[in-house]
C-alpha cells in the first residue's frame, strides 16, 4: 500500500511538471479569445486598424483598438479612434425618426410630401414607412455621373434632394424592395420639416449630444475630422492603398456620419434599456416590411434596420439580431443588437475590402464569445 501511495504520488509530480496538469494556470479569458480572433483575421486580410467594443445590460463590458491609425507614421489606434461608419449611419437616423414619431410629430403612414411638399407628386403615393423601409422605388446613385464618388460641397438637404427630385419611380411603391442611399436622403428632409431645425442641427441635439457622444457627428471632410484614421482599400494581393476622401455631404443620413466602436456601443446600450426610444417604437423601426401582396422582401428591412434570426458562428446557436453595416471609400461598421441578451456589438476597421460578410461573422463570433457562460467573465 505504502508502495502503491509512493507510485501515485511520482506520477503526479511528474504530470505537474510536465504541464499536462496545470490546475493553477487560467483558462483564456473571453476577452483574450476575442483578441486572439481578431488579430488572425486582420492579419489575413491585412487590415491596419480595427476596433471593436462590446456592451451588455447597459454597460461596456470590453473593448479593444488593434492595429495602426495610418500606416506612414505607425501611430496606434486607440479607443477614440474615429471611423466613418457609411450606411451604419441610417441606424443613426432611424432613431431620429422613431424619436418625432413618438413625439407625434411624424407619422409613418402619411405621405413623404406631407412633410417634404416640394419633393414632386409621383405616379404612385409614397408614404414615410415605403421611404425608410427601400420600398418607395426611388432610383439609387447614378454610378456613371459620379453621384456616389461625390466631390461637390452640399449646402443644404434640399440640394441633396434636387438630385433625384424630378426621376420617375423605378416601380410601384411598395411592389419591390430596392435598397438606396436617396431613400434616407429624403427621409432627412421630412426629419427637418417635422422638427423645424436643419437635419445635422437635430442629430446633434437630439441624439449626439443626448447620449453625449463627442467623436460621432459629420464626416465633414475634406476639412479635418479629429481623430479620423486613414482609410485604406484592398489593391493588389489586399495590399491596403490609400483611398480618396469623398464629400458626402449629399447623404449625410444614409452614409455620412463618423463615430467609435465605443461610442456606437453607446447607442446601443441605450436602445436596449429604453433609454432613447421605447421599446415599441424600436419594435416599429426593426419590424420588416412586407410587400403590397403580403409577401416578405427577403431581406428583413424595417426602418433603418435589418432584423431577423442569426446561427453564431462558434456555439450555432440561432438568436434574434438587429443590424446595420456599412462600407465608406476606405473603411467598414458593422453593428449589431441581440435583443434578448441585452447585448450590442460594434466593429469597425479602415480598410475596404470584399465580402464584407467577413466582418460581420467577426462581429458574431465576438458576440458568441461573451454570451458563452462557461468562460471566464471579461
């Protein structure tokens, strides 16, 4: 027996020392897997900078900043780096719209020239919803006159507006989903005419500063935006090239804000705790619209919203979304609320690069990670 307890105890001191049993060295942190995740996937696709902040039950509950700024001077991204966050931006404004519709002040069902009267009679009426919803069949950019590379200097929504004020509609209202930037364009001018103030004036009042939020506004650029990274595309072999600064000053509500991964958290969290909206006014934003004949679109749009049921990509386990991405001339956003876990993530780089669902996936797995209970806390 002696013997035996002699054998036991060797065997176990030879385990220990070996490292097969290592009882005292911790198992990686949620925060540490996400790192290690993300580090891979911009060494892949060979992405300067990337930021990524995750919120739970109104709180941040971690956050990172990865990578360089600007590849010439090899400065570091921080926390208060800031990205222009493209087609991200109509979440931003669809909780301006949702804010005057619980003010009584807009109501989704009233024709868009209730509000907007010089936005000319079409063969078919157009409501605010069909607008905000991509079912109104108001043409997209005109690639060809440079419409989307803009580098005009818009003074005024109206102006923004006349671009597309007098073109046909593509189909019938309501008949088609057609996704395009112009649809938020004009829903900014009946925001300006149901609140009375200029589109931007509100956004900083009633949003921006609300949640006081003081890296996220306009990409006024190309005058200086504090503490802008660069923004790159992917050339040749995803080798990142230096992208041109556009002026979107022309779709300020579809694609024309800035912010941090942090500050995005922000909104989210206040989302979730019925902080900006209420929750049934978030409901009527994220429902998806249905077509004329009662059919789904196939693409889960609501107002300002993507909404549906994800499969993460680690666990597989299927859960409620609300989502927006968006691509600028050198840099990605993707955002994403999980309703019934109270729990947001937003993820941005600067580098534009293709498929963009990559980005995405990134931001599931990183939300996969923290809603796994079996891993250490952050």
């Amino acid at each position: 027996m002696i013997q035996l307890r002699r054998l036991c105890l060797a065997l176990l001191a030879v385990l220990i020392v070996s490292g097969i049993a290592t009882a005292s060295e911790p198992l990686p942190t949620k925060a540490q897997r996400a790192t290690e995740r993300l580090r891979a996937f911009m060494e892949k696709r060979q992405i300067p900078g990337l930021s990524v902040a995750v919120g739970q039950r109104g709180q941040l509950v971690w956050n990172t900043a990865l990578g360089v700024s600007d590849l010439q001077s090899n400065a570091p991204l921080t926390e208060d780096s800031v990205f222009p966050i493209g087609s991200t931006s109509k979440i931003l404004t669809s909780v301006a719209l949702g804010q005057l519709i619980e003010a009584g002040k807009i109501d989704p069902d009233a024709p868009i020239r209730t509000y907007v009267p010089y936005f000319e009679e079409k063969a078919h009426p157009i409501t605010v919803r069909l607008v905000a919803g991509h079912l109104s069949g108001i043409r997209d950019y005109d690639m060809k006159a440079g419409e989307y590379h803009n580098t005009r200097r818009f003074e005024t929504t109206r102006e923004a507006v006349d671009v597309f004020l007098k073109d046909p509609l593509l189909f019938e209202p309501g008949t088609r989903y057609a996704y395009s930037a112009y649809n938020f364009v004009l829903l900014s001018a009946a925001i300006e005419s149901a609140s009375g103030q200029d589109f931007l004036s509100y956004m900083q009042k009633m949003v921006f500063s609300a949640l006081s939020l003081k890296r996220t506004g306009p990409d006024r650029r190309p005058s200086p935006v504090p503490g802008l990274v660069t923004c790159y595309t992917a050339g040749f072999r995803g080798v990142p090239s230096v992208a041109t600064p556009l002026d979107v000053s022309n779709k300020w509500a579809a694609g024309g804000f800035v912010s941090t991964s942090v500050e995005m958290v922000r909104v989210g969290n206040a989302l979730l705790t019925n902080q900006l909206l209420r929750p049934d006014t978030l409901a009527v934003l994220t429902t998806p619209q249905k077509l004329k004949d009662g059919k789904e679109t196939g693409f889960g749009y609501g107002m300002g919203w993507r909404s549906g049921r994800e499969k993460l990509p680690l666990t597989k386990r299927e859960v409620q979304v609300l989502h927006h991405g968006g691509t600028a001339n050198g840099a990605m956003s993707f955002f994403v609320l999980f309703p019934e876990e109270k729990l947001v993530v937003s993820i941005n780089c600067n580098l534009l690069f293709t498929p963009f669902g990559e980005l995405a996936t990134e931001a599931y797995a990183i939300a996969d990670l923290f809603l796994q209970k079996e891993l250490e806390k952050p």
